[in-house]
C-alpha cells in the first residue's frame, strides 16, 4: 500500500472533501489498460531482441521481427482487451433488462433480495426494513443495487474504443523502447553493444512501467518494479535460450 502521512488523510476526509468524492461522477480509468499494454510490449519485443541475438540472425531480423511483433501484437492485445470491455458493457445491459423485468413481474420477491443482501450485512429489525422501502422507492436505485451485490457487476465499465486504444498506446510505446538501439549498426555498433544497449534501455522502461503500475495499484513501488523486472527479465532469457538453442541445432546465422 502507499504510504500516506495522517494530514493528508485528515486533508481527504473532512466534511467538504467527502461530499465532493462523493458527489463526483465515476471516473473510467484506463490507466490499467496502459499498463497491461506496457508491460506486454517491452516483455514481447524484448524478448524478440534476445532471441535474435541468442540464434545471432543479426540486426536486420531483429528489427524486422520487432517492429511486426508491435504492430501486429499491439493490435492483437487492443482488439482482445476493446472486445472484453464491449463483453462488459452487454453483460451490464443483459443483467440490467434481467433485473428490470424481475422487477416488473415478481417485485416482492426482488424486495426479499434486497433484504436478504443487507441482513447478510448486518442490518436488521426496523433499520433493515427502512433501508429495503429507501432502496426499492427508486427503481433505478433498486436496479443498480441487485446489479452490484448480487451480480457483482461495475456499473460504469470502461469504454471499449478507449480500452482498446490505450492499449494499443501503452504497448507501441513500451514496445518501441528495445528496437530502439537497433538503427546504430549503420554507426557501425557492434551487435553485442547495440543487444546490451537495447537491454539496459528495456530495464528502465521497466522499471518506469513498475513506477507507473505501483501508483495505479496502490502498492509498493519496490514490490512493483521488481516483480516487472522479474517477468521481463524471464521473458527475455527464456527467448535467448531458445534462440541460442535453435543456433546450435540448426547452426543458422542470417
């Protein structure tokens, strides 16, 4: 969790900070999506680089592979997360009309639905029955409430375009970050400088990405940045071994 001082949760909870939380419509946030693209680009590139290099096919193939494998992976895990969030959306709409028409046709048992939720939560006697006839004088109300506690459902899920969109951002970006030593052969780098060079680079766009997904998360950002580390770095070696692997059997070099 990140640390916060007692002044700034005094500063989040007095009476006007709370009424304006509050009254705050639901954000959607993407930020999630960006990650998720991040990390998948610069693992997936990356490993791509050291799998070349492990097979030595040299600069030309790396690149070739690199920038394929970001546009047509990047694409590929866009369209993947826009339809998961358009699933979303229909599910909410499909249990929405579900809960409307129950309502509609058997209103007293949704109302012992209702009661049945929230005596689970503790409430009971006088309390409960005020809390059942607040919830079930407002149909949307009552809507909203059967979607999230018995359907566990969000009711603001992202927007399908922007999650695809986004991710498609966060993985070019991220992606990008290993090809980019690539071009410097024409400067006459070796492929081992330019392979350690598009490592290191790969290693701070991890541990940004790290940085980035500890503030999304809410975690620590050493916990974040290593466990990035980690999977990257498992990536990129699994990639190298295969590719030194394949070299050795084959004994191809391009």
């Amino acid at each position: 969790m990140m640390k916060i001082t007692p002044e700034q949760l005094a500063q989040q909870h007095t009476d006007e900070a709370i009424a304006a939380r509050i009254a705050a419509p639901s954000a959607e946030d993407y930020a999630g999506d960006f990650v998720l693209g991040g990390v998948d680009g610069a693992v997936t590139t990356f490993a791509i680089v050291a799998g070349v290099a492990g097979a030595s096919y040299g600069v030309t193939v790396a690149i070739v592979l690199g920038v394929a494998n970001l546009l047509a992976d990047g694409f590929s895990m866009a369209i993947s997360n826009y339809l998961k969030a358009r699933s979303d959306q229909m599910q909410l709409r499909k249990y929405r009309s579900l809960e409307s028409m129950h309502i509609q046709r058997v209103p007293d048992r949704e109302r012992e639905e209702i009661r049945q939720i929230f005596a689970a939560k503790g409430f009971e006697g006088e309390l409960l029955e005020r809390v059942v006839d607040t919830i079930c004088e407002d149909k949307h109300r009552w809507v909203d409430t059967m979607l999230v506690e018995e359907w566990g459902l969000r009711l603001q899920p992202p927007t399908p375009w922007k999650a695809g969109l986004v991710t498609f951002a966060g993985f070019c970006l991220a992606g990008s970050i290993p090809l980019l030593p690539l071009p410097l052969v024409q400067l006459a780098w070796s492929p081992n400088t330019i392979f350690l060079t598009s490592a290191l680079l790969t290693g701070g766009a991890f541990v940004l990405i790290g940085i980035f997904r500890a503030k999304v998360e809410q975690e620590g950002q050493l916990t974040a940045v290593t466990e990035t580390l980690i999977t990257g770095g498992c990536a990129a070696a699994i990639a190298y071994a295969v590719g030194v692997g394949l070299h050795h059997l084959f004994g191809a070099t391009l």
